[in-house]
C-alpha cells in the first residue's frame, strides 16, 4: 500500500476512541449459500464499535480502538487486519476468553443470516486499569457500544470512561448496538442500557433499537417517536435504513437525509457507516445537516459492496480530498 492510502499504519494521535467489541467476521462468500453448506470464507475485522473507528479512519480522523482478542489465532488475525486499517491498536489487550467470532451469509441484500460465538469474549475481560493509560490529551469524541455494558469487567471499565471523559469535557456517543443474544432478555437490556446512556451526548440507533430500549414492540415507529420526544436527549440519530435519518435535538426534529438511491449488495455494514462517517464530519467541523447527507452517501456506497469493513469508502472515493462543509456540498449537487 502506498504512503498516501489511509489504510496504511498510522500512528497519529487518535481523536476518536470506540469501546466495545471487536471481532472476527467469516462471510459465505457464495450469495445465496447457507453457511452449513458453504466451504469457501472471508475473514473481516468486525464489531460495530470496532467498523465505526474503520470508517472514521478511512474518512481521515485518526481513531483507535478499546477493546480486547483472546491468545489464539483469531485475534492475531484480527491484529494484523485492523491495523492494517491505520486505526491504532495501542488498545486493543490480548487477554483471558476467546476472540468474539461471527459466520455471516448474505441470502439477499437485506437477509443477513448471522451467528455469533461470544461465549466468554475477551473483550467483555477489559479492566478499568487501562483507563488512565487511554489518550486523553488527543480524545474529541468516545462512542462506546450498548453491547458492552452487558457483562463482565467490561461494565465498570465503561463507568469509568464516562466519568473520566466527563472531567475531561469530552462528549460521550452511545450505540444502541442490540445483539438479543448478548443479553438474558430485552427487559435487561432496556433497563441497563437506558440508565448509561441518560448522560450520553449523542444516541444513534435504529428504530427497532430504540423500540426495545423504550420496551416497545419493534413495529411501534409512532411510540418510538412519542417515547423520543418525552425523553428529551440532547442529540438523537435515529437510523431509519431505506428511509434514511434524522436527527432530533431535545425530542425534536432538526435535521433529516433522505438515504441514497442505490442497488444494495449487502445492507449489514450500513448503520456503523452511518454512525462513523456522521462522527469524523461533526469532529471536521461539519453541521449536522451536511453530516447526514454525507453519511447517507457514506452508507450508500458501503451497502454496495460484500463484505462490510472492506467496504467502507476513503475520501477520495466519495471524491473528496478532506471533510470540509464546501467539498462535502460539492458532492451533493
């Protein structure tokens, strides 16, 4: 890879830091095939919190990782990938448990047959130790995922970066992030997950996320957007997939962007491309309404391609050479 491709090792001071899991993704790569019946694979760095450091990366906001891969094959495999990707991995431990591992086959652009295997997952061991040793003198923005405030010492280590960003006057994003088998149940999730995120900055999530986190059937989009409005969070991106997605401050709509018009390949990648291309144009100084567009077409282009994280768009594929407000309307017209 040449010096120029922002995949290439970076070792700039991250301003933007994900905590949760990160894992390792097999794809079918047959369309159509059932993963019993599939032999050939694709091995992808995976984990929303992990796919939106990638792309906020890959759109020029040095970004890093806090999370943890088993002593095994997998998380050496994982390792070399994602810092292949410039995202620093100065934060990613090698500690007890095994590496998070999913098997995902694309029966259609928006079937997604998927199974994880998080039984003990590494990065659900990370201790609140490592807190002081983050890089906070760079950090603009944390975003941490729902998913890992579920279980293990994982959960006071999130506590402890939320406090510690709070002294430091850093703003805190949320992923709603639901994986139902991480959790006993959706009630738990509901009520572990709506007690973190009350001071959260920024909440992104679908619709149906955002259903369970309101205990709320998934189809209920009217009592979605009732239960929003009462609730009042600062900022809420709401992802409506095919619909797009809106941004509502306080309980109330500000801003929306319709999604791109495309022909999908796979849809899996689409909301963690939303959540971190919205990220790095909010930290380049971009409004909220030239950041939902610009993440629209971020998402767009990603849904076009098979596998997720290889498919998130540098700059210069969305032509752009850097994210600012006049380069991203340029784009749009």
């Amino acid at each position: 890879m040449n010096g120029d491709d922002p995949r290439t090792t970076n070792h700039a001071p991250p301003r933007l830091l994900t905590i949760g899991r990160v894992n390792l993704d097999l794809f079918v790569t047959e369309p159509g095939m059932p993963t019993a019946n599939a032999t050939p694979f694709r091995a992808c760095v995976g984990g929303s919190p992990t796919n939106i450091a990638i792309v906020a990366q890959r759109l020029g906001v040095p970004s890093a990782v806090l999370s943890s891969v088993g002593a095994d094959f997998a998380g050496e495999l994982l390792r070399r990938q994602l810092t292949a990707t410039g995202v620093r991995t100065d934060w990613v431990l090698t500690g007890i448990g095994a590496t998070s591992l999913a098997l995902l086959a694309t029966m259609d652009a928006d079937q997604i047959v998927r199974q994880f295997y998080r039984h003990d997952p590494a990065d659900s061991h990370v201790k609140r130790s490592v807190i002081p040793d983050l890089p906070w003198d760079s950090l603009e923005a944390l975003v941490i995922s729902a998913d890992a405030v579920a279980r293990g010492e994982m959960v006071e280590t999130v506590r402890a970066a939320v406090e510690e960003a709070a002294r430091q006057a850093i703003p805190v994003w949320w992923d709603l992030d639901l994986r139902p088998s991480t959790w006993p149940d959706l009630a738990e999730y509901a009520q572990v997950v709506g007690e973190a995120v009350e001071d959260g900055s920024v909440i992104i999530g679908t619709e149906d996320e955002f259903a369970a986190l309101f205990k709320l059937a998934d189809d209920d989009i009217s009592g979605v957007e009732k239960a929003l409005a009462k609730a009042a969070f600062p900022h809420v991106v709401l992802k409506r997939g095919a619909e797009g997605a809106t941004l509502l401050v306080e309980g109330r709509e500000q801003a929306s962007a319709p999604a791109e018009t495309v022909d999908p390949v796979c849809t899996v990648g689409g909301g963690d491309a939303t959540a971190g291309s919205l990220l790095a144009a909010r930290l380049s100084g971009i409004d909220w309404e030239r950041s939902l567009r610009l993440a629209m077409r971020v998402a767009g282009w990603t849904v076009q391609q098979p596998y997720c994280s290889t498919g998130f768009p540098a700059l210069r594929d969305l032509g752009l050479s850097a994210l600012d407000p006049c380069q991203v309307d340029g784009i749009m017209s």
